[in-house]
C-alpha cells in the first residue's frame, strides 16, 4: 500500500514538474474606452484634435497643411497633393490628437490606404515631449501596386525595432494599434499581425498622416490627390482589471509562453521546489518501506 502511494506521489511530482507554467497577458477587461467618433459632424475635427501645420522633417519635400485634413461624408480625409507650398513638392495632411495623450492604449480606426507608388498611410503615437525619438511608434502602410507593405516601427524607450508585414492593405481594413506594459501589438482584421515585448513608459499622442515615401516622392504614374480615408477611431485607456503586474510579451506569444517574464520565473522556482519536496518525500517512504523488518507471517510463527 505504501508502495503504491509513494509511486503515485512520483508520478504527480512528474505531471507538476512537466505542467507549464500559467501565461500572464493583458486581457480585453483591461481597456477602458475614452474616446470614440465616426466622423459623422462634416466639417468638424474629432475633440482634443487638430490638423498641423508645417513643414516636414530633413529633405523630405511635403509640407502639411491643415486644408489637407477634412471631415465629410461620415469619414476623416487625409489628402496629399502634388502642389508648392514652403518650398516643398508636395502639400499633406496629418492630425494630431495632443488632447488624448496618454500613458499606453489601445486604438482601434477602419480605414483605407491610397493606392500608388511613393505614398504612405501612418498610424503614429509621438512622445508628448516631442524630444525622445526612441519613444516614437508607428504603423506606416505603403500601397505601392504589386508591392504593399507595411512597416511596424516601435520605439521602447530605449531603441527601435522595425518589422515588415506583407499585404495586401489596398480598400478597407480595420486596425489595432494596443500599447501596454506587455508590449506592442498590431492586428489587422482582427489578427494579430505583429508583436514585440518592447514598450515605451512614456505620455504619447495618437494621430494620422499621409505623406510622401521613404523610398521615393510619387511620379507622374501616379495619380494625384491621393486620399487616406478613416471611417472611426476609438481609443481606450490602460487599465488592468487585476492587480497582478504585467508581464512582457514576446514576440511569438503562441511559442514562448513565459519564457523571459519574471512572474514566470517565479512560478517555475516555486513548482520546482513543490516538485522537489513531493519526491523527496516518496523516496524516503520507500526507503523506510524496502528496510524497515518485516514479520513472518502466522504459518511461520514457532
């Protein structure tokens, strides 16, 4: 009998010593929604945001304008022109939510990129401070046909990855841009598309742009104004609805579980010490058992 429940402490020391650990993530509980607008006021700007004015960064050669940046037809309209304005080629247009700063989010918008070579949609979140470019985060949509692309650049404070996800983007899409203590996600359609464990702690600013791209302005093949159009925007607020902490997500969520997380690491310690003790406990029932002396039974007896 004793034999019997010393192998089966071995084999439930086993199954906990093998059992993974249990994954801590940011549940959808954790998002409170601050803000929503479907653009359904023509003419009006949504709250807390404005169109900007001025010339763009380096040798890029657009200059946003806040004319570019209009509200019709229950859509955002972000139009980009082939005309001079500041010495610059081109005339663009981006809104800037400074109203909605905060400290990690959620933003969720439906929208549709213009299609053609030299043309990029952004998503941004900006450092309020403005200083900080490694806390600058973005998803940046190129519709270039034959070749869509979209690039995820996130900026944690400390450095920035860039990712590359293949389209196609072209006609209508809904996006997820979530920013939290576990990392930085985008989904697309309702799939997660990209993760990355690092995240900026600092206050940021949500907002959209079209402008010209990296790679090159747009030529005479394509056609001009272009327009990146943005049916809603809904922006949530961090807020965890259990108080445990969060713990950094990795790249490949699906493959890593804990691995990296220190919550992790502290459910691991703690199984390996239950596990040691359960097995040190059935070993030493059937030493006890294997050398305590046995008595002869009756038919033996003198």
């Amino acid at each position: 009998m004793l034999r019997r429940a010393a192998t089966v402490m071995v084999v439930v020391t086993s199954a906990i010593w093998v059992a993974p650990a249990p994954v801590l993530a940011v549940d959808q509980a954790d998002w409170t929604p601050v803000f929503s607008d479907s653009f359904d006021d023509p003419g009006t700007l949504p709250s807390g945001c404005a169109a900007y004015d001025g010339s763009s960064e380096g040798a890029e050669p657009t200059y946003f304008r806040p004319e570019a940046v209009t509200v019709s037809g229950g859509r955002l309209h972000l139009a980009l022109h082939r005309r001079t304005y500041g010495g610059k080629q081109f005339v663009t247009g981006e809104l800037r939510c400074l109203g909605a700063a905060q400290q990690y989010g959620r933003y969720e918008f439906r929208a549709r990129v213009p299609v053609g070579a030299g043309i990029s949609s952004i998503a941004m979140l900006r450092p309020v401070d403005q200083q900080a470019p490694q806390d600058e985060s973005q998803l940046e949509i190129t519709a270039r046909p034959g070749a869509e692309t979209a690039l995820v650049r996130n900026g944690s404070g400390t450095g920035t990855s860039v990712r590359t996800l293949p389209g196609p983007f072209s006609d209508w899409h809904s996006y997820a841009i979530e920013w939290s203590p576990a990392g930085f996600k985008v989904f697309v359609d309702g799939k997660e598309r990209s993760a990355d464990p690092g995240a900026s702690p600092a206050q940021r600013w949500f907002g959209f742009a079209v402008t010209t791209s990296e790679s090159g302005a747009p030529g005479t093949s394509t056609t001009l104004p272009a327009e990146f159009q943005v049916d809603y925007l809904r922006v949530y607020a961090f807020a965890p609805a259990s108080s445990l902490p969060a713990v950094a997500a990795q790249p490949s969520t699906a493959q890593n579980g804990m691995s990296g997380s220190p919550g992790g690491h502290r459910w691991s310690l703690w199984l390996a010490v239950a596990a040691t003790v359960m097995a040190a406990v059935a070993l030493f029932a059937l030493v006890v058992h294997k050398t305590r002396p046995h008595r002869p039974p009756p038919s033996h007896r003198a």
